[in-house]
C-alpha cells in the first residue's frame, strides 16, 4: 500500500475507516516511519488513540483488533435540531478519539447539557461499557464546584453516553493562548485545578487525562475538571493505550496500572506549561516521548528558581512512590517554593521603598529647619538705584522660586513620605494595584533624582536674607 493521503490519515486517526481499510493502514505504518510520525501528530492532535496503539503494536508485536466501522451517520455526528433519548441537540462542542461531545437540552429537567456520546468500539468490551457506566456513577455521587457534574450515563440505542454540566466558558489552553497571564491568574486557576483533582482522589477515582483542554474556565472564573476517566475506561488493563501522550505519566506511556501519583505527573506538566510555557520532556513522536520520560531528566528553563525545579523534579519523578503523596501536597510544596523565590524581592522593594520614604522626609525636615546662614553683606540696591530691567528680574526669580519650590515639595512630599510606605504595604500584601503603583512611584523616582536638589536648594535660599530681600521687596 502507498503512504495513505491526508484525508485517509485524518479518517484513521478518527476511527471512520472501515476494518479492512483502517488494517491496510497498520499494516502500512509499522513499515513506515514517516506515516508512523505522522499519524502520531495527528493522534496528539485530535485526542484519538488509533496510532499510537499501532505504536505500540509495533514495539511488542502484538495486534489489536482494528475498531468497528461507525454505523451509517455516524461520522456526520447528530442533525442541530435532532433528538437522543430524552436530548434535543443544540450544537457540537468538540470531538475527540473516543466520541463527539453536544451541546444538548434535557426535555425532562429543562436544562442544557454537555452530552458525550462515546463512539462504537471506543469501549470495545461488555466489561468495560460496564465499567465505564459504574465510573460515570462514581462521578455523578461526587459534589465539588471545581469538578464537572455528571447528571446521567447510560445506553441509548446501543450507544454509551454521558450527560454532564454544560459550563460556558474555556479551556484552560484557550485562555493560556489568548494572552500573557499574570502569575496570580495563572496561580488562582492552579489551585483551583488542584482543588477538583484532589476531590476525584479522595472519591477514589482517577482522571487519567489531566491536560489543558480538560480543566475549563467557566464564564464566572470558577474553574471545573472536566472528561475524568471517560478518555481511558479500564485504561490500566494490558494491551489497551489511550490519552494524550505529552501529558501521559511513565505508568500510562508503558501500560502500567495507575493511581493518583499518575495525576500528579500529568498536573505538574500542565503547571509547568502554564507557569513557563515550557515542557521538560522533548519529543515529537511517541517514541521519543517515551525514552525522554524513561530516560532523561526533566529539563527546566533558567527563569525557574532552584526551589520550584526541585519540586517540579519530584513530581515528575519516573517513580510514583519518589513523587509527593498527593496533589494537594505538591501544590503546598510549589506554592512554598514561589514564595522562597518571591520572599527576596518583596523584602528588598519594601525595605528600598521605606528606606526611600525616610530619606524624603530627613530632606524635608533638614532643608525646612536648617539654621541661617552667617548674614550677607548688606545689600547696596533699591529699587530707585536700579533700572526696571533689574526690578523685573527680581519679581521672575521671586515668582519662579515659589511656583517650583510648591510644585515639586508638594509632589516630593506626598509621593515620597506618604505614598512610600503606601506601596511598599501594597506590594508586601500582593495587592492588584501594586504593579501600577510602583510603575508610577518608579517614574516620579526618576524625575526626583533632579527635582529633589532643587527643591532643598529652593527652601534653603529662602532663608538667606538676600532672597529675603528680593521677596519682599
């Protein structure tokens, strides 16, 4: 068979090829590398887990039975407008290896839904649609606002579904991708993350497939786990591969039984993206993922502290018994590191700001009560002995003089002795506002280093009997 067109690869990564067509092209892909990374790509791409079994056939020798066709309709999914069971659907909200999830309206309990309906041979044994329906229970018992409700599973029409919350809003991907995150946003959404993750393993379940595209940030801000479990039902048995390889744990990548600490794994890579837009293990193709997770240490960026790649490295150990023991632990353990690297700067800008404030008010407090100076000779001019030239050079230096000295000391001061300590509070605090206060303080810093002489010099020369003199004459 010659390499399979783009369409024909597209169709294979979503399981629409029938059996016979879809086995030509593992035959085809175990001899041939390039489709073999091709497929790989577009497997990661559209969540489908098609390729990398052949991956994997490849590697052990063992075939898997190719998926059944999908039944006439299938692949055009359901009609806007069409009915399932008790769903009217709305719209399509996205669609994965393993089925397509709806925007749907529940007839019964008047309420819009995210219905997911799992494709033919997604779940491809009696034991484990049974497994699957006994999960997506599990769920439906577990209240957490940071986990997506499941509000019915079952069979309709031979076809296993879902229906769970629908929540308006986006992926944590989508909203990393639309524009640069304050580390307080990113830390916000995290913990919240961490929060559902944290209930799913204190119900005894596994997600399995913690990745950005799973946790959703809905419209309000609260954020909900979505697709736990449902991507890999029975994923710990062997000889079934499923999920996302660049998120995958060492356990899941070589079809090893999985816990929580596999969550751990998948969590702190999506920490890792979120915080530094990096990945610590390279690798375009599954292989190369595989052997740089089994076989390498997770490379960090130098903008990391010492502190947080210590933790990263942990929970991202290749053993799940060296990681933390549970999410909840890593991230108090992160959140401690962030604060170690943070701890420096906010003591050194409260101790600069304060120390800056002190310095303004000695200034003031100097050039205002300074004693006279030795008199000056007595002054020989009158207004009568000289020309008007000069008398009008007198009233622009006396004017001049004033106008500065009250505009800088009054800015000098305020910002200086009251706005200091001011936005030292507000930094040591974490306030929102502190950003802008300190960019503003900054700038008047800078037009300071040369108002500041001026303003001194000013409240000491009206102190000398000459300018005294000028004034009041």
């Amino acid at each position: 068979m010659a390499c399979p067109s783009e369409d024909t690869a597209l169709l294979f990564v979503r399981g629409q090829l029938d059996a016979s067509e879809a086995r030509e092209v593992e035959v085809h892909v175990d001899g041939c590398e390039r489709c073999y990374s091709t497929l790989t790509e577009l497997a990661r791409a559209f969540g489908s887990t098609l390729a990398v079994r052949s991956a994997l056939e490849k590697e052990s020798g063992v075939r898997h039975r190719a998926p059944p066709p999908a039944p006439a309709g299938e692949s055009e999914g359901i009609a806007v407008g069409g009915k399932f069971g008790r769903y009217t659907i709305q719209g399509q909200l996205g669609e994965g290896g393993m089925g397509r999830v709806y925007l749907a309206y529940d007839t019964v309990l008047s309420r819009p839904v995210a219905l997911k309906l799992l494709r033919p041979g997604a779940v491809p044994s009696s034991e484990r649609e049974e497994f699957a329906l006994r999960e997506a229970r599990a769920i439906a018992q577990l209240s957490h606002p940071n986990v997506v409700a499941v509000y019915d599973a079952g069979i309709e029409a031979g076809q296993l579904y879902i229906a769970m919350e629908y929540v308006p809003g986006q992926s944590l991907g989508a909203w990393l991708a639309a524009s640069k995150r304050q580390p307080w946003e990113v830390s916000g959404i995290l913990h919240q993350a961490a929060q559902g993750l944290s209930a799913l393993h204190d119900a005894g379940l596994v997600h399995r497939d913690v990745k950005p595209d799973n946790i959703l940030i809905g419209a309000e801000g609260r954020v909900r786990i979505t697709d736990f479990g449902l991507a890999q039902f029975g994923a710990a048995d062997q000889g079934l591969f499923a999920g996302t390889p660049a998120y995958m744990s060492p356990e899941q990548l070589f079809m090893r039984p999985t816990d929580p600490r596999a969550d751990q794994f998948s969590f702190a890579l999506v920490v890792c993206e979120a915080v530094a837009q990096f990945r610590p293990f390279p690798g375009r193709t599954l292989d190369e993922l595989k052997w740089s997770v089994a076989g390498t240490r997770p490379i960090f960026p130098p903008s990391l502290s010492q502190p947080v790649r210590d933790v990263l490295a942990r929970a991202l150990n290749l053993h799940p018994e060296a990681r933390f023991p549970s999410i909840r632990h890593f991230l108090r353990a992160l959140d401690d590191a962030f604060d170690a690297r943070h701890l420096v700067h906010f003591k050194l800008n409260v101790a600069l700001l304060v120390a800056m404030g002190v310095v303004h008010l000695i200034v003031v407090l100097w050039a205002t009560l300074r004693p006279d100076t030795a008199p000056s000779p007595p002054s020989t001019y009158s207004p009568s002995s000289g020309g008007s030239s000069d008398l009008a050079w007198y009233e622009v230096v006396s004017g001049g003089v004033i106008v500065m000295f009250l505009l800088l000391v009054t800015l000098w001061t305020f910002l200086g002795v009251v706005w200091a300590p001011i936005n030292a509070w507000a930094i040591a605090t974490r306030k929102r506002w502190a950003r802008a206060s300190t960019i503003v303080y900054a700038c008047f810093g800078l037009f300071t280093c040369f108002g500041t002489p001026y303003s001194a010099y000013a409240l000491i020369s009206l102190r000398k009997p000459e300018m005294k003199r000028a004034l009041e004459g």
